[in-house]
C-alpha cells in the first residue's frame, strides 16, 4: 500500500511540473539588489514558445519594481497582447560587453535560474546576483522575474 501511495504521489507531482504554460500574459520584476539589473523581456504568440517579439534593454534600479499587467505595455511589443515567455539577463551594462544568460517558462526549455556577477556602468563588480523566474500556471497569468542577491 505504501508502494502504491508513492507511485500516486510522484505522479501527482509530474503532472503538476508539466501544467506549466509555456508563456505568461503578463510580468512583474523586483529588484531586491543594491546594483542596477539589465534585462529584455522575450515573447511570441499567446501559449507559444519562440522569439517573434523582444523588447529593447531596460534597466531596473536598486529596489525597482517593473509591473507589466499584459504585453502592450512592455516596449518592443505589439499593441495586441501577446505571450511573454523569458527574459534574456544582461551581466552589466552593454559597453562593458558583459556575459548573459536566460530565464523563463521551462516548457520552452529555459531555465528558472541564473547566477552571476552584477558589472557596475564603470565595469566594476557591484555583487553576486541571481535572476528568479517564478512561472506562469497557465497563459492567463503573470509570471515573476526576481533578482535577489
């Protein structure tokens, strides 16, 4: 009976890992760092993975909270709302060719996750960071995109 309570439950849990939608209607990022984050927020259609739509840079200040209730608000996207499923993370500012990563919806193969050494605009180490992508359940919702140190 055991065995079988525990097949239930790890099929419970899988299932629930893979009710994940592969975009979020909208996105709220926190800054919860004393350094400026860098980030562009990557889309498509609605419930669709792919890159069809990208925003320009933005930059967040230190204890900055950006609230994009559905696409049409973030610049870059079309007046049509449309699916928001990653961010690209920029390490610093552009002149200092910094390094980047990803985060997102994992349905489109991106990772909730991404550490690295925010860059100061002199190209100087500010501190550790790590970019938070909390997913959307389905692609109605808002997703969360969190640096924290």
């Amino acid at each position: 009976m055991k065995k079988l309570s525990f097949i239930l439950i790890s099929m419970l849990i899988a299932f629930a890992g893979f009710a994940q939608s592969p975009s979020a209607y909208g996105l709220v990022v926190e800054n919860h760092t004393n350094c400026t984050q860098t980030y562009y927020v990557i889309g498509d259609e609605l419930c669709k993975c792919g890159g069809a739509y990208a925003s320009p840079m933005i930059t967040i200040p230190p204890g900055g909270v950006h609230v994009y209730p559905n696409s049409t608000t973030i610049p870059g996207f079309p007046a049509i709302p449309k699916g928001i499923f990653g961010a690209k993370i920029l390490d610093g500012p552009v002149f200092c060719s910094p390094a980047g990563g990803a985060v997102g919806q994992a349905p489109c193969g991106l990772p909730p996750s991404y550490g690295f050494m925010t860059l100061l605009s002199s190209c100087t180490p500010c501190a550790m960071t790590k970019a938070n992508w909390l997913p959307a359940n389905n692609c109605e919702e808002m997703a969360r995109l969190i640096f924290t140190p």
